[in-house]
C-alpha cells in the first residue's frame, strides 16, 4: 500500500474519512470520463451520441475532479485531527453525487444500469460522514432525480440526452454502447454486493469488539473478574479431566493507600496500569489468564502448572515491581507486591482453591509484605 494511502487509512478522522471518499471516487470519475473522451474521438460512435451533452458530463467531471482534489488539499494536513469538517465532507458528497446524478440523466438510470449508484453513495456515505451530510447528499440526489424525471414527461427534453436513437438497433443497444453498460452494471452491482458483506464485517468487529470489552479492565486492560472467574471454571474442569496441575494467585499491591493519599489518584492508576503490564507480560498469553480483580486486587490463572513453578513467575514479577521506580515532581517512589498462590487438586471447587490463595495471600502480608507464598490446595 502505497504511504500516502495508508496514512490516510491509519488515521480514522473525519478528514481523514473524507479523504477515503476522494480515493475511492476519483478513480471511477476518471474512468468514466476516459470512457467518454474515447467515444467523442471515436468517429463511428459519434452518430450514436449526442456529443454536446457528452461533452457537457466530461467538463463536469473535469471541474468536479478538481474541486475533489482541491478539497483534498486541504483536508490533508488536517488528517490527523478530530476536529469535525462539515463544510468540506459536504462539498465533496455533493460534488460527487451530482457528477454521477448528471451521468445518470444523461445516459438514462435504467438504460445504463446507472441507478445502482445512489443506493451505493448511501451505503458507502454512512460510513465516511457523519449523518446530517448524508442526508443532505441523499435528498439533494432524490431531487434532482425527481427534477429529470418531471421535465421528461413535460417534454422539455427527451429521456437519457446523451444518447441517439441510433446507439440501439431496435432494443438492443449498440456494440459500444452495449458493453459499457455491461461493465458500469457489473461494477455497480459488484459494488452493492460487497455493501452487505462490509456491513456484516463491520457488525461482527463490533460484536467481537463488545465481547472483548465486557471481559477486560478499562484501566489495566487485564481481564476482568467475570472473566477470571469464567476461566477458572472451565480450566478446573479441564485439570480434573486430564489430571494436569493448576495454580490460582492472588495479588495485592502493598499499602496502595498511600500511594493515592501521597501522590493523588491519577499516580495510583499509573501504578495500576504498570502492574497490570507486568502481570500480562510476566505470563503465557492466551494460556494463561492475568485478570484485575478490583482496586489493588490481581490474580493470576495457570494451567499446567505446579506451584513450585508458578512462586518463579510471581518471583520474577514481585522483583520487576520492586525494581522499578515511579517520579512524581520530583520524587521517586517503588511499590511491592504480595502474592498468595494455591496449587488445585482433582477435586478442589473454585471457592475452595480461591480461600486457599487468599490465606496465603494474608500469610504473605502478615509474614512482611513483598513476598509469594504458596501451597498446594486442601
């Protein structure tokens, strides 16, 4: 992907949105009006065409294509940015929409296949601007539609102008003529086609999306305690099955309190937030589950694993914790960690295994703090 294009991908903005609207509408306009140019310097098409009107849709798109990339050169050094930018989302949809409503008038909606577009501006609008553009832009199409429609049954100019009674033999249109209808159809309907399938991506990321959310911690971004929990069952099971060992930790940060009454809530959350880092990262992602309870309150899941092995893995995290350092104005600051694990059994139940890891837990906070201590359940 070329970097200009996947910096406008990258940065999802209304600018850049609407950026997207201009690379992926750009192409088709040239297209079309290349299409167009070759049918005006065509000598034996130019009976079947009313080279006036064509001649009209190629100016058209020609200023449109520079009011596109003139609204593009503006937009860009506002890529990154969340600030809204109505005037310039609204004058590229409805440049856009009127260029392929003139070609729809010109060539005939139903002649041409051309009457898949709006459905498609719509589908595809609702995702690159915001709501009221696309209103606007749909009703303003439906408009001059309708107008087109009326002053063709006024008799004020006679249905699809751009082209010649001579561009069809009876029904059936002229070989040009004929295969560029195809392909606009094809394209439209290809278009389409994809619409529900990019709607059915859109709903299944955000459903993925949802899931992950209502089982992770905002702040630490660990799993949550209903997914601690929901782990815990499953993996029990699993161990009982297998006769594989298993281990619960409990961890708790050491007088927290005073890090939130010294240094102010926000520091605690970035102590948190580092605890958290260090317990998603001291483990066996997705094997292993690194959960927040809640407040200072952690907890690990680890199967196949015996406890002489999980006191290594809290040791190292309990080190990590102690090593390092926080700043705040000017002050420096560490925090320990304690950590209570228990070994399950074959028969253990969650609720046995979880009191086990929390009188370690207790053992370790009573016995001094920064320390694990581990048993096997009972």
């Amino acid at each position: 992907m070329p970097a200009a294009l996947r910096e406008i991908v990258n940065h999802d903005t209304p600018a850049g949105r609407s950026l997207i609207a201009i690379v992926t509408s750009l192409p088709f306009v040239l297209w079309q009006g290349g299409a167009y140019v070759a049918a005006l310097n065509d000598p034996s098409s130019l009976h079947e065409i009313n080279a006036d009107v064509v001649g009209g849709i190629v100016l058209l798109m020609v200023l449109g294509t520079f009011i596109q990339l003139g609204t593009g050169l503006w937009l860009w050094p506002r890529r990154r940015s969340p600030e809204p930018v109505f005037g310039a989302a609204l004058t590229l949809a409805l440049t856009i929409t009127v260029v392929f409503c003139a070609v729809m008038i010109a060539f005939g909606a139903f002649t041409s296949g051309a009457n898949l577009i709006p459905v498609g501006l719509l589908a595809i609008g609702l995702h690159l601007f915001e709501r009221r553009v696309v209103v606007i832009t749909f009703a303003t199409c439906l408009l001059i539609l309708l107008a087109a429609d009326i002053l063709v049954v006024a008799g004020r100019y006679h249905y699809a102008p751009a082209l010649t009674g001579e561009a069809f033999d009876g029904t059936t249109p002229a070989a040009w003529w004929g295969y560029w209808r195809t392909w606009l159809f094809y394209i439209g309907t290809t278009i389409l086609a994809s619409i529900p399938l990019w709607l059915y991506n859109q709903l299944d990321n955000q459903r993925r999306q949802l899931e992950e959310l209502s089982r992770t911690d905002g702040l630490t971004l660990l799993s949550n305690r209903r997914h601690f929990m929901e782990r815990l069952e499953t993996e029990m099971l699993r161990a009982r099955r297998y006769k594989r060992p298993f281990c619960v930790v409990l961890a708790d940060a050491d007088h927290f309190k005073n890090v939130n009454d010294s240094y102010g809530h926000h520091t605690g959350d970035e102590v948190l937030r580092h605890i958290g880092t260090l317990l998603g990262g001291g483990v066996r992602i997705p094997n292993d589950v690194a959960a927040r309870l809640g407040g200072e309150e952690f907890a690990l899941l680890l199967p196949e694993t015996t406890a002489a092995q999980a006191q290594g893995v809290c040791d190292r995290i309990r080190c990590q914790l102690r090593d390092h350092f926080f700043e705040v104005d000017g002050f420096r600051f560490n925090v320990t960690i304690s950590m209570g694990i228990a070994q399950g059994l074959a028969d253990d139940d969650a609720g046995t295994l979880l009191k086990a890891a929390d009188r370690n837990l207790y053992a370790a906070k009573s016995g001094g703090r920064d320390r694990v201590v581990s048993t096997v359940a009972n």
